[in-house]
C-alpha cells in the first residue's frame, strides 16, 4: 500500500554506519506516531483534570503495549491505521518506528511511576505524573519533539559512567 | 475541579511556551570557543579541505535522518566539503570531549579541524549554509550546482 522511500542519499563519508535508516525494520507513516501523541495528550489531560486512577491506568496498559509491541500495535496506532490514514494521501515518506517506540516506553516509566506512587498513597502522585507525560506528548504532538533524540545521550552517558 | 482546570491551563501554556522556545532554538548555529582539533584519525575520514560537517546521530533519533539528507544536498557539488556521520553512543570519547547534549548535533569544523559553529536539531539548509560561511568566509573556487 505504501511506497518505500526511493531517494535516500549517504553522506559523503560515514566511518560508523548510522543505525536506524527509515526503512530499517519497516518504516511506518510519520504522521501515525503524531496522531497518536495528540490523542495521548488529549487522554493525559483528562486525567489531570480529573486526578483520575483508571484513567491513568489505561494508559499506563497503551504505553506498555506501544513499548513491548511497537507502535504499529499500539491501540492508537490501530485507531490511525484503520480510521485515520484511509482518508489521507500516502505518505511523503517513512520514518524509523524505533524512536516513536522509545518514546511510548519512556511514557511508560513516567506514568506507570506515578501509577504505583499513587497507589501507595502518595498525594498528586496522578497529577505531577500525567502533567509530566502530557507535556511530552503535546510537544511531540504539535511540533514534532523527538524526546528519545534528547533523553537518549543522556541515558547513554550516564550507563556509561555506571558501568 | 477549577484548580485542576488551571493546573491544565497552565500545563498547556506552558507546553506552548517551551513549544516556541525550542522551535526557535532549532537549528541555530553557535559560535565555538575552542582549540581543540578533530583529526582524521578521530573521525575515521579524511577532512574537507574546506569544512567539514560532523553529525552525531544517535539510534532513537528520526530527526537524524532529516540531517543526514539536508547535508548531504548541502555537500553534494562540493568535493571541498565533507559531510561525517558519528553514532554518539559508540563515540562517547567525542560525545564527551565536545560536551554533545543531545542528537543530532552538528559540528562544523574548520579546514583545520577546529569546530567553530555548533548547530543543535533540524537545521534548514540556509542556516547550515550561514554556518558554513562563518566558518569559511573566503569564495570556494568549486562552483555550486543548485
């Protein structure tokens, strides 16, 4: 259904092989990843509106499925696929589904943290957690920020000087 | 419930907020305040003899590819340029040594392997090609096919 990326150019030298080209492990819509930011953000400020536990939950469950299984199988990811791209033109061009899906994990650890500190009765535990995350998915969703691009040196960094 | 709603306001205005800063930081170059070169050796590739582009990409990273493609049409027609992509975390020695924050990072080094400008995000061509005529004021010789 949809064309690989045709024009793909190298640099001119490139000593350590960059990983993680658009059409490695299958490229997938760009937009997908977006739409679903927006619908996170949508959900996560529901959640703060409403200090609600289920609600948090349920996402904690989207964010651990996008995580394990990749966003193409990620609920909103689906919702995308089966509603969404039907009614809009092909892509312009495929991205690397890696990044997107060390965002969702990323998602994961914030909220599901927030999640199990309210369950132990910590007070705004629902609040702080889901404000965090809502930021992140609204920026991703309105200009594009690629959090794994900016957490991913740092995380590297720090394993690094652990190990 | 009113609290909520402006925790949310707030919440959301200062998602915007950051929104506008960042998308104004995007691709800025930066002057570099150093002497300490990069040598062929370090980067596994011969220098330009005009400038070179060191990109630091990082696995996670989609944006990296947007400026892989975007320097690599900047150094197309111009043998005098070299466009060098680095994978951060199997660099860390550099990732260090040039105080690399976050992917993509753009280095843009003199012909002697100094860096001198600093480009941080998804750089449009003209600000990589300002960056470059900081770097290198003097006219290239080559001819530029655009």
């Amino acid at each position: 259904m949809t064309d690989p990326n045709s024009t793909s150019t190298s640099p001119t030298t490139s000593p350590v092989p960059p990983a993680g080209t658009g059409a490695a492990g299958g490229g997938i819509d760009p937009r997908g990843p977006r739409f679903a930011a927006a619908v996170t953000a949508a959900v996560l400020a529901v959640v703060v509106l409403t200090a609600g536990v289920w609600l948090l939950a349920a996402q904690v469950a989207v964010f651990a499925v996008g995580s394990l299984f990749g966003v193409r199988h990620a609920p909103y990811g689906q919702v995308y696929r089966l509603l969404v791209r039907p009614r809009l033109g092909p892509p312009s061009e495929l991205e690397d589904p890696a990044p997107p899906r060390f965002a969702q994990t990323v998602g994961l650890a914030v909220t599901g943290a927030a999640l199990v500190a309210a369950l132990l009765g910590v007070p705004f535990a629902v609040e702080v957690g889901a404000g965090l995350a809502f930021v992140a998915a609204f920026l991703n969703a309105v200009v594009g920020l690629c959090l794994g691009c900016e957490l991913y040196l740092v995380l590297a960094r720090a394993r690094a000087r652990v190990a | 419930m009113l609290t909520r709603a402006l925790a949310l306001a707030a919440l959301i205005a200062g998602s915007l907020l950051l929104a506008t800063l960042l998308a104004r930081r995007n691709g800025r170059a930066r002057a570099v305040r150093s002497d300490d070169r990069l040598t062929a050796d370090d980067l596994g590739s011969p220098l330009g003899t005009t400038a070179t582009f060191v990109q630091f990409s990082s696995r996670t990273c989609a944006p990296c590819r947007t400026v892989r493609r975007t320097l690599a049409d900047v150094t197309a027609a111009r043998p005098d340029l070299v466009h060098v992509e680095v994978d951060a975390e199997s660099r860390l020695d550099l990732v260090r040594r040039y105080q690399v924050l976050a992917t993509p990072t753009v280095l843009v080094l003199d012909a002697a392997g100094i860096p001198r400008q600093r480009l941080r995000g998804t750089p449009h061509p003209v600000q990589l090609r300002l960056a470059l005529a900081t770097v290198a004021p003097e006219p290239s010789p080559h001819e530029e096919t655009r």
